[in-house]
C-alpha cells in the first residue's frame, strides 16, 4: 500500500495557467508538508498543516496555495504559473509527538512550465 | 536550526563499509541528529536519528561524537541500491515540524 501519494506524477503546462497537485496519506498522520526540489537539487520546505491548520509557510508567492480538506489530504495549487516554477515538489506527512517525528515522503511530482 | 557539513560527494565500493561524516558545531543541547537519504528519482525516506549515544538499526549505525559537534552515519556493506544523496539534518526536540535540507553528501556506489 502506498503511503503517501501524489498525483500527478509528471505535469507539463504553460505559462501563466493554474494547476494543482494532490496529496494522500493513509498514514493517520495529522501533519503534512509539502517540498520543492528546484534544478540545483536543494530541497526546501513550503508549507506544514497540522490538523488542516497552517503551521509553517515560508517565504513562497501567494501564488501558491495549500488546501487541507481533511487530516488525510493537502493539495497544492499554483496561479499564473512561471518558468521559475518548474521543480519537482513533494509532499509529505509525519506524526506530532512522534519522538523521532519522522517524515514520510511521496514520491513527487514534476512540474515542467514552458 | 543549527547548520551542518557534509562532504559534496563520496565514493564506496560494493560490499564495503561507508562512512559518512557530519559536523555541526553549533548544535544545541535539544537538537536531534536526523539523516535522510534520497534515491534517484524519489522522495527522502528516513534512514536513522540520534541525541546522544550511538544507534543501530536495519538500515545504518549513527555514531555521535562525545562533544556531538560531528556525527557520522555508517553503512556496513554497501549495495548498489545504496547510491543516493544523504542528508544530514538538525531538528530541534521542541520544534519538530521543520526539517532543514542542505546539500547532503552524494554516495556513488562501485561494482
């Protein structure tokens, strides 16, 4: 069973279009995040909701916006995509009060804006 | 968070032990040592975390200097499947959600 999911795997669009990226954990986790891995390989942290509430959001565009229906799922959705958009983002979930709180990381999604 | 070093890149043989080393000079006395790794064309997984004393599990053995300013994560026979980047990460006890990559340390495994 796959514990964390995205979809989709692959996403190519244009400039100036919105999109939006799905996630799923069937981790009973209440803690989900998501990633962006630009060109250079650096993966940085976006966005954490903790029981479909905001507890970080880092310096990212309002363009950008994360939507948690429930503890299970947080999907992202992007306005007016730019090139410098284009990155892999992943997603991911852990447990609050875990001593180890360890990440569960799906296996992301490539965004490719021409 | 406090910041750590690791080298670009190592390389390993098959079958032989790695080590990959660590420095965090600035850690604080609440900070968990955690490493990561990331498999071509995946996401990170968890490979192994520490406080103090030094750690085994399936995957890895975390060694953790007296000091804790360095650590160093110990694969005792490399496998090919082993090739990935390895993150070495800081996270404070009281302050669990956020998770800081660097550049992590890219092992190239040889057959």
């Amino acid at each position: 069973d796959t514990a964390v999911s995205q979809t989709p795997k692959y996403l190519v669009t244009q400039m100036g279009n919105d999109k939006s990226i799905k996630c799923e954990q069937n981790l009973g986790h209440d803690t989900m995040y998501w990633y962006k891995q630009d060109s250079k390989k650096f993966l940085k942290i976006m966005f954490s909701y903790n029981n479909k509430e905001l507890i970080i959001n880092e310096t990212v565009p309002n363009r950008f916006s994360p939507k948690s229906p429930d503890k299970a799922h947080l999907n992202l959705h992007i306005n007016s995509l730019e090139l410098g958009d284009s990155a892999v983002y992943f997603c991911a979930s852990s447990q609050a009060g875990d001593e180890t709180d360890t990440q569960y990381f799906g296996p992301g999604t490539r965004l490719t804006v021409l | 968070d406090a910041k750590t070093t690791q080298p670009n890149s190592m390389e390993s043989n098959e079958e032989e032990p790695v080590h990959l080393p660590c420095n965090h000079s600035t850690i604080s006395g609440t900070d968990y040592i955690h490493w990561y790794r990331q498999l071509p064309s995946q996401g990170p997984e968890y490979v192994i975390h520490g406080l103090t004393s030094n750690v085994n599990n399936r995957m890895a053995s975390l060694a953790i200097a007296e000091d804790r300013k360095s650590s160093t994560l110990i694969l005792h026979r490399a496998t090919l499947r082993d090739a990935a980047v390895y993150y070495c990460i800081l996270r404070d006890r009281g302050n669990n959600n956020d998770m800081r990559f660097g550049a992590g340390t890219r092992l190239t495994v040889k057959p």
